[in-house]
C-alpha cells in the first residue's frame, strides 16, 4: 500500500509540473508581463515563476486591478456550492438508477433507464440548460431564471457561500431566505449534473451486473441471503472499483460544464468570471483560473485513488 501511495504521489508531483509548465506559456502570450521577473533568461523565469505561486502572487486582474487569487477565493464558494449540490446529485441519482436498472435486466424499466441514460450523456449542456430555464422558469415559474437569491434579501458575504450565509441570518429572515437560495440553486445543480449521471448510471449498471454473475454471489444465494443484502453489502461494494474510476472523469466533465452553465444562469461564479477574462484578454485571470481549477481535479482524483485503494484490498498488498 505504501508503494501505491508514492506512486500516486509522484504521478500528482508531475501532473502539477506539468500544468505549471502550460500555465507559465500561457502567461508568456500576456501583452504586458504578469510578474516582474529578474531573470531575461525563460528558463530561469520559470523557476521565478513557480516561487511567486508559492507565494500567493498570481498576478493582477487586468480587468479589476484586483490580485487574481483574491479574485478566484471570491467566485469560488458560488462555484463550489453549484458543483457539490450538481456532484452529489449525478453520484446519488446515477448510483440509484443504476442499481435498479440492474435489478430489473432486460425489462422495460432497464430499457427506459438505459434509453433515458443515453440521451442525457448525449444532449449538449448548453441546449439542455435553455430547455430546462424554458419549461420550468418561463412557462411553469416553477424556479427562478437566473441568480443566487432574491434582491429583496440583503445578504451579507460572511463566507461567500450563500447557502451558509443565509443559515447566519436567520434571526433576520428566519429559513425564507436559505430555501430562496436553495431554490435558485437547484436548477442550475440539474443541468450541471445531467451528463455525468449518465454516465454513472450506466457504469453503475455495468459493473454490477459482472459482480452479480460472480461465484460468490451464487453461494450467497444459495445461503438463502436477501437480494437486497446481496445487492448493497456483498455486490456494490465489489462494483464500486470502476465507479469511483468513471466518478473522477465525471469531476473534469463538470468543471468543464460549470462555465456553460453559470453563463446560462448568470451564476456568479468561477466560470463566469473565466468567461468574462476570455473576452477581454485577462491573461492572468484565465492563467490563475485555468491553474486553480486544474489543482482542484487533480486533488480530487488523488483522493479518489486512495479511496480506491483502501475499498480494493488486493491495493493495499505490498507489492
């Protein structure tokens, strides 16, 4: 286990070379410099280069002449909520369609699901995102077009993240103001989320279905255990291998979309903000944003390679 575990940590050590390798290009394109370098040799401005990210210096926004970091921990908590809510809800969802998909194999339900499946995993973002703002903003009002929260709340930023914000004026607003939050949230959460719980369903489906067919499983039932203990403690622990492999992808397909869908929503977060640093050449703006967003994939698949290994026991094996 501790040879996969430096292993993991040397691919991540590379992995973030690597981006700070394109980054550092990246902000060589700038019209203006981004960090006062001493050095006129490139090579050595690399280096200088990876000290001011060390140091917090990411650069000045062109378009707020604000720190470009400081710019990023601002939108990031509209972000992180739109992302956690959208993840939890394609991981839950994929996870529950998949399972009974497989529980029902060659049936009517399992062909719908599968269909259905399909058809999300294949509808671009952008045009899923307007049909749902279409049906359930402008002709059910069902939810709001587009925002955080009503203006008729005046919420103070304690913490950037409006759903905790609220929660802390409760005195003032009582829980109206965290369920207006939570309302504007969760459409955007839905478009966001489609795609990768797809994706998991039909992964979820598939691996399930193998460890089904496994010895095993034959001798659980022939032991006379339930189908539901057989399926949650004996079978989808064993499938979650490539779950939690297809899971990781899911992390960089989201990030991806989350740009799309803050436009569509006006969501005021990190995606936004990159768009907004795109059409007005804010080359460090989009070379802290791109940086920081990489950062958070790559984390979030190392994390996912420890859970694996501590769920797969032949991992955890010296080798």
């Amino acid at each position: 286990m501790f040879t996969t575990l430096i292993k993991q940590l040397g691919t991540l050590l590379i992995s973030l070379l690597g981006l700070t390798v394109l980054t550092y290009i990246l902000s060589l394109q700038s019209d203006t410099p981004i960090h006062d370098y001493k050095s006129q040799n490139v090579f050595f401005q690399y280096f200088e280069y990876l000290q001011f990210l060390l140091q917090g210096d990411w650069g000045i926004s062109s378009i707020h002449k604000r720190s470009v970091l400081t710019d990023f921990l601002q939108h990031f908590p509209a972000s992180i909520e739109l992302i956690v809510l959208a993840l939890a809800l394609a991981v839950t969802t994929g996870l529950g369609l998949g399972i009974l998909s497989s529980t029902r194999r060659g049936g009517w339900l399992d062909n719908t699901l599968m269909t259905s499946s399909l058809v999300g995993y294949s509808m671009p973002i952008f045009w899923w995102g307007m049909l749902l703002v279409l049906l359930f903003s402008l002709t059910l009002g069902w939810t709001p077009v587009a925002g955080r929260i009503d203006f008729q709340y005046d919420i103070q930023p304690y913490t950037r993240f409006m759903l905790i914000d609220t929660l802390l004026h409760h005195n003032q607003y009582g829980f109206d103001a965290f369920l207006n939050a939570l309302h504007h949230l969760v459409l955007p959460a839905i478009t966001l989320s489609t795609i990768p719980m797809a994706i998991i369903a039909r992964m979820t489906r598939s691996s399930l279905l193998a460890v089904l067919k496994s010895e095993y499983i034959r001798t659980a039932r022939s032991k006379g255990i339930s189908q539901r203990r057989i399926i949650w403690i004996h079978g989808l622990r064993n499938a979650l291998q490539p779950i939690l492999t297809i899971s990781g992808v899911q992390v960089s397909i989201i990030m991806s979309g989350v740009i799309v869908t803050e436009y569509i929503f006006a969501w005021p977060g990190i995606g936004k903000w990159l768009l907004e640093a795109v059409s007005r050449r804010d080359f460090a703006s989009i070379q802290g944003g791109v940086l920081a967003l990489s950062i958070i994939v790559i984390a979030f698949n190392l994390a996912l390679d420890f859970l694996s290994i501590y769920l797969n026991p032949r991992l955890r094996r010296p080798s």
